[in-house]
C-alpha cells in the first residue's frame, strides 16, 4: 500500500529528512526507528502537519506497531494514534485524493473490525465495561467511513450478547446483583428498538421478566407474613404480565419455536390460569410429535 | 491487505428455569407459606400439641411434599417438629394437626372430611364449595393470586381456635 505513496515521498525527501528516514525504516521493518522518526518529523514541520500523505503514511506506521508490538493489548495506543492520522489525512485529503481517501478507509476498516473483534473476545462476566467501549469504537470508526452502512445487525447482536453477560452476572447472585438484570433488560431493549422483531431477543427479555417472577417467591423464607405474601404475589403477577407480550411475539414470529411454547405455559400456570397452561403444553406436544415426523 | 473476519456473537438463549416446573413449585413454595402460617395462628387441643405436628397432604402430590418437607427441616410449629406425611387415604384414627387436599386430589377424597369431623384436624382445600363441605380453609385464586377463605364455625367443630389476625387474612365470599 506503501507503493503508491513513492512520488509523494520523494518529493518530501527533498524537504525533510526524517520523514523520508520514517519511510525507508517501515519499508525495512524497523517499526519502533520509524516511529520514532515520524513523530519527529510531523513534531518539527509544519508543512508535513497539513500534508495528508504525510498523516497517511504515519496512520499506517502507527498501524504496523499495533500490529507487530501491541496486537494482543486491546487498549493498544498505537491502534488509537494510527486511527487518528487516518482521520486526519481524510480530513485533510481534496477532493482530488479519492485514492488517499479510499486507502485510509481501507486501513481504519481492518482497525474497527480489530475493535469489533476485541469486544467480541473480550466480552465475559469478568469484563464486560472494556468490550462497551471497544465496541463504541469500531461504531465510530464505521458511522464515519460509511455513514450509509447499516450496522443494526452488529449493533443488535452485541446488545444481546452484553445481555447474556449481564444475565449471568445477575444469575450468579440475585440477592446483591439485581442491577444487573435492569442492566440486561436495558440492553435487550435497545436490541428491540433497532430489531422489534427479533425473535431471540423477544424470548429472552420474556424469559427475563419470567424468571423474575419465579424468584421474587423462590428466595423467600416460610417465616413471610401473608401481607408480604400477597404483595409479592402482586409482583409477580405484573411480572408476568410484562413477560406475556414479549413471548407471545415470539412465539407468533416462530411458531415452531419450542422454548416459546414452554414458556407460555409456565407463564399462564405462573397466573393460575391453569387451562392455557394446559392449552400451550398440548401445542407443545403436539408441535414436538410433528417435528418427530 | 488480508481480510480481517469478524469474531462471530453468538448471544445464547438465556437458560431460563424449568418453566412450568418451575411455575408449579413457585406454587408449592406459597402453598407452603400460607401452611406454615397457619400453624402460627390457630390454637390446637391440648392432644394435638403433643408429638409432631403432623401436615397430611392428600394424594400424589411429590412438588408440595417436597417443598413442604424443606420448611419442616427448617421450622417448627410452636415447640413442636413438623412431619409430613403423604396419604393416599384418611384412617378416622389418623391424627393429624392439618390435612390438606388439593385441587386435583379433591375427588379421590370421598368422605375424607366427614371422616375426620371433630378430631382437631384444620382441613384446608382449593376446591370452589369446599367450605359447604366442611373445610376450614379453601385457597382460592382470584385474579391470579392465591387467597384463602375461613369457615370459623367449620374449624370450631374440628375444636380449632382461629386467631383474629388471620380472619383478618381471609377473604370473604359467599361460597
């Protein structure tokens, strides 16, 4: 990619020396000489401070040293700083450099889906505040160099993926973690504001406020007075009002979707209304018979 | 430049509970709430305060026992310890401080609640008309939640002496 930069370079050569250094030690290899002599060279000229190429080629140095030093840091500076010159040369860039333009899109492509990627990777219930910002980024980075891509599906599949996460943190301890269910209805919800028919994340956010329900009775102790009694009684029944409509449209997206089922029964046994508990577990029986078939 | 793929999200489906079975323990749990609630505000014979207190569930009913036999590892009526036992009939000689019959074993109970007319023994159901029956306490479900009603003159005949905190408790209704 370093090829088509040559004219540019040579001319600057007549200028500045440490650029034109910059540039022989990346084509050799040397990343941390180069970057040393770019940083130098951008530091000392102010001529090179509003050259694109001269951004360009420091955004792809940058990139090199992220790539052979600081690959496995996720909070990697170089990647950032690399990220940065690429902008800028853009922003710099006439309308004249589309290849300029194009190169540096290129670059800050395989850098957002480096960030994608680390969200992805390091997305778990030990870390889950680092993959939101990583995540932020590669958005950034995309919404910027192509503000007519969609990214809903990216977006919704890590809303439901930090879902999952937060479920689990919350499920591990239900007593002192319950900010973690509100966390995950949060983001079940942003994933059914950019996909309302969703059918996965339609199940899920039922089962959320389902198993809600189930709790609010499983972890109390006999010794709850019968007011206590009724009041949580009271919950849970608004909870699985809150759950029907979520798994109702699950289940009317995928009728064949099992879990829907299974989970509409226990939704109305949950409300007493043991007949289209009955009614939901005979379609789910009959629906397991026909996929037998 | 070598194409970078994207990592692959994979959000599973959350693993919800067992749903109904789940659902029918959460029941269990509040059935045993009330039970165990009742022992704290009824008066027994001075007979039917000695030895265990015995809770007879009627029928095949495995979800309550089980949950009924964790609250009596746990709890006691009064000074006494809880036992719970599964019946698949009623002896008149049986004693027991609370019988319950639930819903679906209603009609293999026959005459069970003749059967133990006068002997101290708080009969609970979760039948509609059980109360004309002679139980003392029928749970009944009235919008989605579970409730009870009282016969005082029913559990006085079983020579029971109800506390006026659970009257309190009690909805009134005409069946």
């Amino acid at each position: 990619m370093l090829v088509c930069m040559c004219t540019s370079v040579y001319m600057q050569a007549q200028q500045n020396d440490d650029f034109v250094t910059a540039y022989k030690y990346i084509q050799l290899n040397q990343v941390d000489s180069a970057r040393a002599r770019i940083d130098k060279a951008m530091r000392d000229s102010v001529t090179l401070g509003k050259d694109p190429q001269a951004w360009y080629v420091r955004g792809y140095i940058y990139k090199v040293v992220y790539k052979t030093r600081e690959a496995s840091d996720r909070n990697s500076p170089a990647r950032l700083q690399a990220v940065y010159s690429f902008f800028k040369s853009i922003s710099l860039t006439a309308d004249t450099g589309k290849q300029m333009r194009a190169d540096c899109k290129v670059n800050l492509k395989y850098l957002a889906a480096r960030f994608y990627n680390d969200a992805a990777q390091a997305l778990d219930t030990s870390n889950y505040k680092n993959p939101i910002q990583y995540f932020a980024q590669y958005l950034s980075i995309m919404k910027k160099i192509e503000p007519d891509m969609s990214t809903v599906k990216m977006e919704v599949e890590f809303a439901m993926a930090l879902a999952t996460t937060y479920t689990s943190l919350y499920q591990a301890n239900q007593k002192t973690r319950a900010n973690f269910l509100e966390l995950a209805k949060g983001s079940l919800a942003k994933a059914l504001s950019l996909d309302p028919n969703n059918v996965s994340a339609n199940y899920n956010m039922g089962i959320l406020y389902y198993n809600q329900a189930v709790y609010l009775i499983k972890g109390q102790d006999y010794d709850i007075d019968l007011t206590s009694l009724d009041a949580i009684q009271d919950n849970q029944v608004q909870l699985f009002k809150q759950s029907l409509p979520f798994t109702e449209k699950a289940y009317a997206l995928d009728p064949k979707k099992e879990e829907a089922l299974l989970a509409l029964s226990g939704i109305y046994f949950g409300l007493n209304d043991f007949e289209k508990s009955k009614l939901f577990q005979e379609k789910l029986d009959q629906l397991k018979k026909e996929q037998k078939h | 430049m070598k194409k970078l793929l994207f990592i692959c999200l994979c959000p599973l489906l959350f693993s919800a509970y067992q749903q109904q079975e789940d659902a029918a323990a959460m029941n269990a749990k509040k059935k045993t709430i009330f039970l165990y609630s009742f022992t704290k505000y009824i008066d027994w014979p001075p007979d039917y305060k000695e030895g265990n207190f015995v809770i007879g569930v009627f029928g095949n009913n495995p979800t309550l026992v089980s949950e009924l036999n964790k609250m009596a590892a746990t709890k006691m009526a009064q000074s006494q310890k809880i036992e719970i036992k599964s019946l698949n009939s009623i002896e008149s000689s049986g004693k027991y401080n609370i019988l319950f019959i639930p819903a679906e074993s209603t009609a293999q109970s026959g005459d069970a609640i003749a059967r133990l007319k006068g002997h101290g023994t708080l009969v609970v159901t979760e039948e509609k008309g059980m109360i004309k029956k002679g139980s003392a306490i029928n749970f009944v479900t009235i919008e989605s939640i579970i409730k009870f009603q009282l016969s005082i003159p029913n559990a006085e005949k079983q020579h029971l002496k109800i506390g006026r905190e659970l009257e309190s408790y009690a909805v009134k209704t005409n069946d």
